[in-house]
C-alpha cells in the first residue's frame, strides 16, 4: 500500500498543474494501489469518477502514455 511519505508532494503539485493544463478544470490525478509498476495515473474527474488517460510508474510516464492513446484512439478512428 502506497503510504503518504511515499508520494513527492511537489512532482505531484506539478502533476496536478499539467493535467489541468491538458483538460482543464477536470484534470486531476490519482493512485492506484492495485498495480504496482504503474500506480500513477492521469485524467479527468468528471461528476464523481475518474476517467484515466494515462498511468505510469512516474507522473512523465503516465503523461507519456496518455498521450500514446490519445494517438492509437485517433488512429482507429481514422481506419472506419
């Protein structure tokens, strides 16, 4: 379990300032205990729930990856 000393407040401060600069007001972040490797995770919070957009081990790999599947999403949308 993730403990409160484990988290750099100040990288997460700077996560909260990026996620809201990509989605606005909605953006937030969050942690997930469950997944070890990648318990990072960035999006919205949106009328009480979390949509994730990205996750990672660190707040630039889960960015990384919400940017990975912002592209794949587009890139399906585009092959219909």
């Amino acid at each position: 379990m993730l403990r409160d000393e484990d988290i750099d407040h100040s990288s997460a401060d700077a996560a909260i300032a990026e996620a809201r600069r990509r989605w606005g007001p909605t953006g937030a972040i969050s942690v997930a205990d469950l997944y070890a490797r990648s318990r990072l995770l960035v999006g919205e919070l949106r009328d009480g729930r979390f949509w994730i957009h990205g996750r990672g081990a660190t707040w630039a790999a889960a960015f990384a990856d919400a940017d990975a599947r912002a592209i794949r999403a587009s890139r399906r949308k585009a092959a219909h």
